[in-house]
C-alpha cells in the first residue's frame, strides 16, 4: 500500500481521532436489535497500580502514533471514594506529525470498588483544534456536569448537566472495564455490551467475541481473544465491523493489537511494551 500525504490535516485529525477510539474500543452506529449476552466480571482484577502500556500505531508501513495507557501508582480520592488515576496519552509521529501534531490525553478517576467512573477529562492538541473539559460523575443521581474550558487557559466557561444510564462508564474506564469482564464465561459469538458516555451522549459500545487463537507478537506467541467491536461502514471504514482486536487470554486481558480497513489502507496498533503487570501474560512456548 502507497500511501500520499494529500488527505490533508482535516483527515490527519479523523485517523488520529480513530487511533484513539481503536485503542479505547467504542464502537460507532451499534444496532440495537442485537441480541446481546449478559456478562460477569472476573475475580481477580485485570491491572494494578504502576501498570504501563506502550503501543505503536501504523498505516501501511509507515509509523502514525504513539499511544500510552498508564494506571498511576497512587490511589486517589475522588468523591470520597478511592480511585484508580488513568491516564491515555496519544501523539503522532513521522509524516504525520508534520502535517498536523497531535497531543492528547484523556483521563479517568476510575472507583477501585464499583468499577465505575468518578471523574473524566480531556486535553486535545489537534493541529489548530483544542478541546478541554472534565466530567463530574454523581452516579447516586444518575447524572454528570460538564465543564467546558478555555482552548488555552482552561479557565471554566460553562457547565452543562445530562442525564446518563445507570454505572455509565467514560471512553477510558470503558476500556479497562471491558478487561474485567470474565471472558472464560463467554463462547465464540456471544456479544456483549457496555454502558459508555462520551461526547455527550451514550454510546454503549458492543463487541463480538469472534475467535481464540495463539498472536505473534513481540513477546512471544501469546494465547489471545479476537474480537469485533460492532461498527457500521462509513465514510472512514471500508467495511462493516472491520475491526479486529486481539487481547490477552489471560487474567491480564491485555491489548495485544488492533487491525482495521480505513480508507487511506490498514491501520495497525500493535503493544510494543507492558510493565508492572499484575499477572503473567499468557505467553505460548515454542
């Protein structure tokens, strides 16, 4: 695949913005006649405090992001309830970074016990565009406010309320949830869904689970759950649900790497490095 830099920085923001939703896995355009499967959580919790992951974004051959998710070594107060502190830190490199740089994170204070969202935030550096607001989760009133900052001080310039679903997640705890669900209890075919509230609407986001096979990776052969987030073909999608995902078949859950038809070629996000983990990966010998 040859791949021209003539999309234009509008496009670098849509495939840059698409990294991200790939590596936070919502899926786009669910359909709700989908006859979804009720699903349990682990015993044992997927990640710990300290746990670090780095992982590489491609289109084609040539290197489009860097990506790391990180869980802070620290346990955080947050509504009088103890908290995870996650971090999701993107930026674009190479060719890509030229024509428009990205700098984004997207954190969650994540409760250590109910597995649900206190506090979420964003600061997005997208060429020109910047974004910044932090979301204040009162689940007990199943409702959020809202603060939008200032592009450049982050100074408060307005406060929005909504309602949202009951134990709605934000688009980072969403994926650390989804590692806790106890997949041993799932069969190939099986969907499951989870509740998501981003951009100011919810978004419950659906994966299939497609396959278990042994993935390649820089680690080694590593047993693995392939699964394909539900997602409608559109204008950056080749193809219905061409997404693919592969994590951990392990008590990690780990993501291993993610594939995707989009409409400049594939888009590839492979893990290129994990420290602090709290299980051993699930590394197949040879």
């Amino acid at each position: 695949m040859t791949f021209v830099c003539t999309s234009g920085k509008n496009s670098m923001r849509i495939i840059i913005a698409f990294i991200l939703s790939v590596i936070l896995i919502p899926a786009y355009g669910q359909e709700d006649s989908l006859n979804v499967t009720q699903h349990e959580l682990a015993r044992q919790m997927p990640f710990k405090p300290g746990e670090k992951l780095e992982m590489k974004a491609t289109v084609g051959f040539i290197k489009a992001a860097e990506v790391e998710l990180g869980v802070s070594d620290v346990i955080y107060q947050i509504n009088d309830q103890p908290t995870y502190k996650m971090d999701v830190f993107a930026r674009t490199s190479g060719i890509f970074d030229l024509i428009s740089s990205v700098r984004d994170n997207w954190g969650s204070y994540y409760d250590t016990a109910q597995l649900i969202p206190q506090q979420f935030y964003r600061y997005l550096k997208e060429g020109r565009f910047r974004k910044n607001e932090i979301l204040y989760f009162d689940h007990d009133k199943d409702s959020v406010k809202v603060e939008r900052l200032h592009k450049e001080t982050r100074a408060l310039e307005k406060t929005d309320y909504y309602s949202i679903p009951n134990n709605a997640q934000d688009m980072v705890s969403s994926y650390y949830y989804m590692r806790s669900i106890d997949f041993d209890k799932l069969k190939i075919g099986d969907i499951v869904s989870v509740p998501a509230w981003y951009d100011n609407k919810y978004r419950p986001f659906r994966i299939k689970i497609a396959a278990r096979e042994v993935l390649k990776t820089k680690f080694g052969r590593v047993k693995s759950i392939v699964l394909v987030p539900i997602i409608k073909k559109d204008s950056l999608f080749e193809e219905d649900n061409t997404l693919k995902v592969w994590i951990s078949d392990d008590l990690n859950k780990l993501p291993l790497k993610f594939q995707a038809k989009i409409y400049v070629g594939y888009l590839r996000v492979e893990l290129k490095k994990a420290e602090n983990l709290l299980h051993p990966m699930a590394i197949v010998p040879k």
